[in-house]
C-alpha cells in the first residue's frame, strides 16, 4: 500500500485593489475562468456554487488534453477568507482518489490596496519504500513545483485586477 504525507505551502501577495476585488475574483465563474488553473483562450469549462458545500470544476485543454480541477467550498467569510479542497480527480491514483488538498485565502485590507495570504495543504504520494530523504525530496519538488504553477496564475490575478485583462506573454 501507498503512503502520503503533507507540506504546507504559504505564499504572500498584494494587490492595488480592495479586499472585496480580490475575493470575488476566487469565486465570480466569469473572473476564475480568466485566471485560476488556466488561461480564457484553453478554459473548456469554469463552474461553481460559491457557498458551503458548493462545489467548482474547472477544465483546461492544453495540449490536446483536458486537464480537470474539482472542488468543494468549506468555509466563506466574505471579504476575508475562503476555504476550499483541490484535488485533479484524472492525476490522481485511484488508490488515493479521497485526498483532496486544502486552499486557504485570507485577505486584509491595507493602507493601499489589499494583503492576499494564500496556503495549500499539499498532499504528497510516495511509495512504501521511500527513505526519509526521498520523502523530503518528493516534498520539495510538489512544494516548488506548485508554487511555481500560483506564482503565474497570482500574476495573472494581479494584472486581471489592477488593469482589466490579463496579456498573457508567456
């Protein structure tokens, strides 16, 4: 049997807009569609039920592939913080179909604009024999690796709300 351990990524972002600007942006279909998981011109699909126990779905076709992203609305406490799972039901083993990462979104209103704090309880699979270095390694590469993937889409974000679209120069 497989075993999975967890790593927690934080990362810190602000935006020149009010915290209510930012908070729709997670949860308004139309907005996600332009930023979160995909870019408008690969977005297939962008639905969701913003309230507890809501779900969303995004479906991105990259490549001749779709790539789906599910989840489920745990906690929203608008303008300040937004609870969410993660999982891409296709990537995952079959085995481990019922992890589902953790999204947490809070945001406080500054001076000038808004502090946007984003962290994901990151699911990490390994195999029974991995040594505690392979795990830490595994860590690292799922920590980097999907910090890289929100660090495009926050840029994304920001441009979204501080100029109107996004120009995706990729």
């Amino acid at each position: 049997m497989n075993n999975y351990s967890t790593t927690t990524l934080t990362m810190i972002r602000n935006f020149d807009v009010a915290p209510e600007r930012v908070f729709d942006a997670w949860l308004n279909s139309e907005m996600m569609r332009k930023w979160f998981f995909t870019l408008e011109g690969t977005n297939k699909v962008a639905t969701n039920n913003p309230q507890i126990g809501g779900t969303w779905e995004i479906v991105d076709h990259r490549e001749g592939k779709d790539y789906r992203a599910i989840g489920e609305y745990l906690e929203i406490d608008p303008p300040e913080k937004i609870v969410f799972t993660f999982k891409m039901p296709e990537l995952t083993p079959e085995e481990f179909s019922e992890l589902e990462d953790a999204i947490t979104v809070e945001l406080k209103e500054l001076e000038q604009g808004c502090e946007m704090t984003f962290t994901q309880l990151i699911h990490v699979i390994h195999e029974e024999n991995w040594t505690a270095s392979d795990i830490e390694k595994a860590h690292s590469e799922w920590h980097d690796s999907t910090e890289q993937g929100w660090y495009y889409m926050f840029m994304g974000l920001k441009e979204l709300l501080e100029t109107g679209e996004i120009s995706y120069k990729g």
